[in-house]
C-alpha cells in the first residue's frame, strides 16, 4: 500500500521562561472546544461521520458533568469502582437518539454486558490490556472511565505519582497513563510551551519542546509532517528510542486540539510507520491493536 511522502524539519529551541509544569484544564471549556474542532475537521473528511459521532460524544461527556461523582485517581482501582458503570449507562442513554444507525449494535452489546463483564473491561482497558476488550464497544467504555478519572483527579487534588520526573515525559504524572499527543500553545501567557495531553484523566504536563517525550533524548528528534514544516500537526520522531508522538500546534491554528486533530490525522501514523517510528502514545478513539500500558521505558 502507498503511504504519502512526508516532510522533515529540526525541532524548536528549548522553552525557558518559567511555566506550570502540570495542568488540570477545566472540563466544561475543554469538552466544548474537542466538539467544535471535531465538527469542523469533519467536514469533507473520509471519516466525517465518525468525527462527528465523537463529537457528539463529547457534548454528552459535557452534559453530564455535573452528575458525576469523583473516586479513586488510580485507574485500576477507578475502573472496579461502580461510578464510571453509572456513568456509562448515562451515557449510552444521552446518545441512542442520535447515534448513526452503525453504532447502535455496540449500544446494543454492552447494554447486554453484565456490570461485572463491563467492570472487568474497564479494567482491561485502564491496565492497557486491550485486545481483551472487542474495539467496537472500547472507545465507548473508555469515554466513561475517562470522564469519571477525569472529574476524580480535578476533585482530590491528586498528587503527581513517584515516577513523575523530567526524563518519564512519556507517562502522566497524575494517572500513569500513555498522551495522546503534545500541544504546542499560543496566547501571551503559554506561547510556545509543549504540554502532554494525558489519554485518560484529561490532564496535561509541561516537556521542553527540543527533546523526545519518550526517552529525553535532545539529539536525534526531527518532525515528520505532509507536505510541509509549517503544517498543524507533525509527528515528533526519535532515532535513539525510535518512538514518536504528534504534536498539535495551537500557534500555527488557535482552535487546535489534541484529541480532535490526532484523530483527524491518522494518516499520518500510517506514513510514520512506514519510516519504522513506533507511537509512544495512542489516541482512546483510536486505540492500539496490541497490549500496551503505555510507552517503553528507556534508560
């Protein structure tokens, strides 16, 4: 199969001004700004449709915000909890009158799922197990987990876990979990910092922008983008971990975000591949076709 030819460029100049090295964006905004960006990039997008259903996704997770109750920060355990169960009932019932006609079978078999067989993919999932979970129904149930751990770590104050360091940038240090992607923002206050957008409690943390998220290696980074340097979203390659995660520019496209433009770029993963990159990261809409509780660990 063919693959599109990408472009390359060197990395940016590390960021030195102070900033916050963790952020927890607040959800309402955050759940308002993936739905309008979806919708947008789903216009004339071979996969438009599923965009859009995201998004629709998305605005329920929104609606429901103030019904959700915080429990445990560690995911495992959030996972065998009952809320994110409540959650997902909520849910389903929010979407079924608007969800494409394709999509009410998935409805249909995790409504026939028992709480314990539900529970038990959940945990599947929050654990990084997931071809024990069918990928038809995953993304669903991840939404939930993702909502309930995400309105947890906000509610507790969740403190960073013990790995958290400058060198572990592949891994959130509230949650454990594997990024999406890194943005790169604008505006006066956060102009040019990179921030991690974790895949699950939603939060995000600060690597300088000149070395590999993965393994901290300055050396051996290049992007890899279609067509040219400038586009919006590039993938961040290493040739010493040989890892690479994309990276989201809001300088370049203010309404930029990372769920909603990794997702819509999919291609680019192909293309990357295709170079011998592995992704450090996995998009929960997009979820990996092998066992993964995230990147490798490099010394």
């Amino acid at each position: 199969m063919s693959v599109s030819p990408v472009s390359r460029s060197v990395p940016p100049e590390i960021v030195t001004r102070h900033f916050d090295p963790v952020l927890k964006p607040d959800l309402a905004p955050l759940y308002a700004a993936r739905e309008a960006r979806l919708n947008a990039l789903a216009a004339d997008h071979p996969a438009g449709d599923y965009l859009r259903f995201v998004a629709d996704v998305t605005h329920a997770q929104a609606e429901l915000l103030d019904q959700v109750s915080a429990g445990s920060t560690d995911p495992a355990t959030a996972a065998s909890e009952p809320g994110w169960l409540d959650l997902l009932d909520r849910l389903m019932t929010a979407l079924k009158a608007s969800a494409p006609a394709a999509v009410a079978p998935h409805f249909d078999a995790i409504a026939a799922m028992d709480r314990a067989a539900r529970q038990a993919a959940g945990v599947a999932l929050a654990t990084g197990r997931f071809t024990q979970v069918d990928a038809a129904i995953a993304p669903i149930l991840w939404a939930a987990l993702s909502e309930q751990m995400a309105v947890s770590v906000r509610a507790e104050g969740a403190a960073l876990l013990p790995h958290a360091g400058p060198h572990d940038g592949g891994f959130c240090p509230v949650c454990g979990t594997a990024p999406v992607a890194s943005m790169v923002y604008g505006g006066m206050e956060m102009r040019g910092l990179r921030y991690l957008h974790c895949a699950l409690c939603e939060c995000e943390w600060h690597v300088v922008r000149a070395v590999c998220s993965n393994c901290g290696d300055g050396k051996d980074v290049e992007y890899l983008s279609f067509d040219t340097a400038e586009a919006v979203v590039r993938a961040e390659c290493c040739d010493h971990c040989h890892g690479y995660l994309k990276i989201v520019s809001a300088e370049r496209e203010r309404t930029a975000e990372a769920v909603a433009d990794d997702l819509a770029t999919l291609d680019l993963d192909d293309a990357v591949a295709n170079e011998e990159y592995r992704r450090t990261g996995f998009n929960p809409w997009a979820l990996p076709r092998e066992d993964s509780a995230g990147p490798e660990r490099v010394n």
